[in-house]
C-alpha cells in the first residue's frame, strides 16, 4: 500500500471514529439529562454522566486528529510504471503469470509490427527463441556460452526490428526528397534483420544437434538406461512367472 493511499485511510477512519463518538456523546449527555431529575444523583448517573463527558472529550480528540491530519499536504500519487513493475514482478513469481506476461509482451511487440515487411522474419524469430527456450535446460558446458551469446542477440534483434518498422512508418510522410535516402536506409536495415534471424535459426538449429548428440550413449548400441530397462523388465516377467507355477497346482489328467 503507497503512502497516499495510507493516508486517505487514515483521515477516513478518524472521521468516523469522530463522528461516531459525537453520537455516542449526544446520547449519553441526552440521557443523562433526562433521568438525573427524576431521583437526584445517585452512582447510575454518575455512570451516565462520566459515559457521557469521556464520549464527548474523545469525540473532540478525533476531532482534533482529524482537523491536524487534513491540514498536513496529502502525498503525491505513486509513479505508474512503479506501481505496474510491481504487480509485474508478483505475477511473475508463479510459472503460470511468467508465461501469461510473457505471451502478453510478445503479442503487444508483434502488433506494433504490423504491416511491416519483416513481420514473417519476426515470427520466427519467435518461434526461434522459443525453441531455444526449450533446449536451454540440456544446454551444458560450453552451450551455456552460446546461450549467452544468443540472449545478447536476441535483444539486439527485437531493437533492431523496432527500429526498422519506425522508420518504415516514418515512410510515408518524409519528405520526397528526403525519401529516397530513407529508403535505402530502411532497406538495409531489413535486410540486416533478415540476415541476423537467419544466423539466430542457425544457432538454434546447431543447439539441438548438440541437445541429440549429447543424449546418444558413448558405445554403440542402445543407450545403458535402455537396456536397463529391458533387463528389468525380463526380471519381473521371470518372477510373476516362477510365481504362477508355485502357487497354481498342476493341472491331473483325467
């Protein structure tokens, strides 16, 4: 909770509390008013009329509270981007939120690419790093490297991508003699994503030759886990076997 909700709060909550003991106080002091005549001061009234005083002395207390906390500058609203980075990162600590944003991210940076030339070379660009995504785990030793060098990629590709749809979006309305030379630019651009999603493919495509190859078993044949398993399993036919024969009696001819 930011501080300028706090506060709200608070200045609400010492009204109430004002307003409710003024009620409280009025009644009591009414009370009071109208059963002492009938037979004189005796200790019930003198309940009815210390209830009265403390409800009236701690109405005007909140009072008091109320008028010093409204009079002192109320904060300032908190920074927006503070408030979402926050929920952001609370809904990112459960795996189902991290995929929700990140879903939500990738479609809000698609749908600025729209209509642009390099929207095909975007997605699969994504599908790419998805793909990349899932090998990661199975990424050791020296693909833990080129896991790093494919993020730092990675982000120097989407900035490029952006930057190529502004300036085609900028297209249009530059000046005519200006718009030969952006043109040329823009063009280079393009291509220059093209050809870095086409080496991005590449490293995701020689990933998973090394995720295949680091999966084979050193000696030929079938892998020993494999085998293992086949040996387990002709152990535990043999047993429900040799098992049967013990407890089933032999079949007598007739």
């Amino acid at each position: 909770m930011d501080e300028r909700t706090r506060y709200f709060r608070r200045l609400k909550r010492l009204r109430g509390s004002a307003r409710r003991w003024s009620v409280l106080g009025g009644g009591l002091t009414a009370a009071t008013a109208v059963l002492t005549p009938y037979a004189g001061i005796g200790w019930a009234d003198a309940i009815w009329a210390g209830s009265a005083g403390a409800s009236v002395a701690l109405a005007w207390w909140r009072f008091s509270d109320h008028r010093e906390l409204a009079a002192t500058p109320a904060p300032p609203p908190p920074d927006p981007t503070l408030a979402a980075g926050k929920l952001a990162a609370a809904i990112e600590r459960f795996p189902a939120g991290r995929t929700v944003l990140h879903e939500v991210r990738r479609q809000k940076n698609r749908y600025a690419l729209r209509g642009s030339e390099i929207t095909r070379a975007w997605d699969r660009l994504d599908l790419a790093s998805s793909t990349l995504s899932g090998l990661s785990g199975r990424l050791t030793g020296h693909g833990e490297a080129a896991l790093l060098e494919a993020a730092v990629a990675e982000t120097w590709l989407r900035d490029l991508g952006q930057r190529v749809a502004s300036v085609e979006r900028a297209l249009p309305m530059s000046p005519s003699e200006q718009r030969t030379v952006l043109a040329e630019s823009h063009a280079s651009l393009a291509a220059q994503f093209n050809e870095g999603v086409d080496a991005y493919e590449r490293l995701v495509a020689a990933a998973a030759s090394y995720v295949a190859e680091d999966g084979h078993p050193v000696t030929r044949g079938a892998h020993p886990a494999f085998a293992g398993l086949v040996d387990a399993t002709d152990r535990l036919r043999g047993m429900a076997e040799g098992m049967s024969e013990l407890k089933r009696p032999p079949a007598t001819s007739v």
